[in-house]
C-alpha cells in the first residue's frame, strides 16, 4: 500500500476538534528498510512491498490524507496493522511449505522462489522406453497388417504420468532380436514398457524372453481385461509387459505402470475416487473389471458414472465417449445403480 506509516499510537487522541499534526521525515520504496526510531507525530512516506519500518505499526493510503509539503494533520485515530502484512502471513516458521512425494507445481515453484530458495532436492522424471511386439505392426499399416496403436498411447499414458520418453521401438516375432533390445536398450531408461507377445501362443516372444530370465515373473492377473502380466528386473531397468490389444494395455499402463512411475518418482500413493453408479456395471465375479465409463458431477455435487456401451477390448473408438475406467471388484458379479465404484480417470491425475 503506497502512503504513510506511523505509530496507531500517536493518532489516539486526534478529532476533527484537534486535529494532530504529522511530519513526513522520510521515505522508503520496496526493497529498503528504515532503521532509525521515529519521534512522536512522525511519518514516513512508505511505498507498497516495503518493510515496516522500526516502531511503525500502521500504513494510512496516499488518497486518505492531504499532505501540505512535508505535513499531514489526521482527524480520526488509526488502528494498528491496518494495511500491514504481518510477518509469517503467508507461512509460519516450522509450517512444511511443500511436501514430499509430490509432483512440483508452477504454484509450488512459485513458494518456494518466495522463500528465498534458489533449489531444492527434488527426483527426477523417471525415464522410459517403450516398445511394441509383433510383426505385423506397421506405422501405416497395410490390410494385411496392423497399426501400430499401442506404442505412440503408451508413450503419450507415461508421459502424462509424469514420465520422460527416452525412446519408442517396435521388434517383429524374432526372440532373438527382443532379447537384444532388451539387453542392450536404445537409451539407458529406468522403465521399458512392452506391448504384446506376453500370451501363450508361439509367436508370444515376450513370454519366451522372460520364461528364461531368473528374475522375471509372468502372471495371470485376475483383471479383465489384462490378463496376461509380466514384470522383471533386466540389466539395470525395470520391465513391464502389457497385453497387444490396446484396451488391455491401456487399463495395465494405468493400473501397473502408473504405480511404478510414481515409486520411481517418489510419489506419494493417490487416493482413488469414488463415484456412484447410475447404470448397472457387469462384470464377472472371480476377476476385477475395469469398464469404460463416463463420470460427472450433478447439480448437488455428487460424482456419479455409468459404463461405457462399446466393451471390445480392440475398440479404441469407445475411448472417445469415456473419461474413466470403472473397477468392479473381483468378488462382485456386478455393481447395481446406488452402488458406490472406484475409478480411474483417463487422464492421469
């Protein structure tokens, strides 16, 4: 506030009766501070983001007094720390300014440049390959081949998750040329994420990469869909494989590589949201399924969501009308209208 500071004592008894008078023996602009003890009726021209200065407890704006020269006279007391930004306002000593675990924001930047810090300690962005199986991928695919979907969403799922691409690759059905990618990656990454070839058939070169890796798992996720997982520790990074079909692979990027995205960045976990279904969402009991679906607020505030009508799990299209996966828990059959749901926004948040 651009004007006079003074001492709220010195204006107790002024009235429009006795008026008392002020004198201005000084001014300071942002960025300065004013040492020195006033007198009694003294003030200091002040401007807006300047220390108080010594003794001074009260700010009065330029437009509410009449300065004659180097004098004012007031005619009403003022009260203490008004227009005065009191130390530790903003945050008190002690108080934790930002907290660990979280990706830093333009905000969070922001508190900590206002707290006089040039850096802090932070963990960089996990980095990532990601690599596409089989060969009848194409960028342009022919008709007797196929698009190759699955590497440019996977790629832009780990980059929203907070991740730095460092590569994208795609290998045909050859063991030998997998494992050499594998072993030897384009770029050293944290975390490779594949794509195909993690089933059971014979072109499933994934599978019969890490069938002979010690330290390599291949599971049967009780999830549709999804099933078919593979996880390994492999010459330094870490490896996940996901199912081809490209719904499959991206419910496991969500609910897989997401989670290892966050550990590696040292993120606290997230709390799932909960919405309330309005339409049946079907499942099958023995398995989680994750359903496309639409979520939304109403009119009272409440996040509710219905199931997506296009369940293919090769159908991207249906992604365009959805912006959740519902979960139906692997003991529920289905969830009923009125049945509260954990889901995951398509979108990483």
């Amino acid at each position: 506030m651009d004007g006079v500071a003074l001492r709220s004592r010195d204006t107790v008894d002024a009235s429009s009766s006795f008026p008392i008078h002020f004198h201005i023996v000084g001014r300071i602009e942002a960025g300065q501070q004013w040492n020195a003890p006033l007198g009694p009726n003294e003030a200091i021209w002040i401007g807006t983001g300047s220390a108080l200065p010594v003794d001074c407890d009260t700010v009065l704006p330029i437009e509410s007094i009449a300065p004659r020269g180097n004098w004012f006279e007031l005619t009403a007391p003022c009260a203490p720390g008004r227009h005065v930004r009191p130390a530790g306002e903003d945050i008190r000593a002690g108080t934790v300014a930002v907290t660990a675990g979280i990706a830093i924001r333009p905000q969070d930047i922001g508190l900590i440049a206002a707290l006089g810090l040039e850096s802090v300690p932070v963990i960089r962005r996990p980095t990532v390959g990601v690599v596409s199986i089989g060969q009848e991928l194409e960028t342009d695919a022919k008709p007797t081949q196929v698009a190759d979907a699955n590497g440019p969403m996977l790629a832009a799922l780990m980059t929203e998750a907070g991740a730095e691409i460092r590569w994208t690759a795609r290998v045909d059905n050859s063991v030998d040329r997998l494992r050499s990618l594998l072993d030897d990656p384009l770029e050293p990454c944290d975390l490779i994420v594949s794509s195909g070839g993690i089933s059971n058939g014979n072109a499933d070169t994934m599978t019969q990469v890490l069938s002979k890796d010690p330290a390599a798992e291949l599971w049967t996720v009780r999830l549709r869909p999804g099933k078919h997982f593979g996880v390994a520790f492999h010459e330094g990074h870490t490896l996940i494989a996901l199912p081809g079909n490209p719904i499959a692979a991206l419910v496991g990027c969500m609910l897989f590589a997401h989670a290892a995205i966050d550990r590696l960045a040292g993120r606290a976990d997230r709390s799932p949201s909960k919405a309330r279904i309005v339409e049946t969402a079907s499942g099958s009991s023995g398995r989680t399924d994750a359903l496309r679906g639409y979520a939304w607020l109403d009119e009272s505030g409440q996040l509710l969501a219905r199931p997506a009508e296009n369940r293919g799990s090769a159908v991207l299209s249906s992604l365009g009308a959805a912006n959740c996966l519902i979960l139906i828990p692997e003991e529920r059959a289905a969830l009923p209208p009125g049945d509260i749901a954990e889901i995951r926004w398509l979108g990483y948040q």
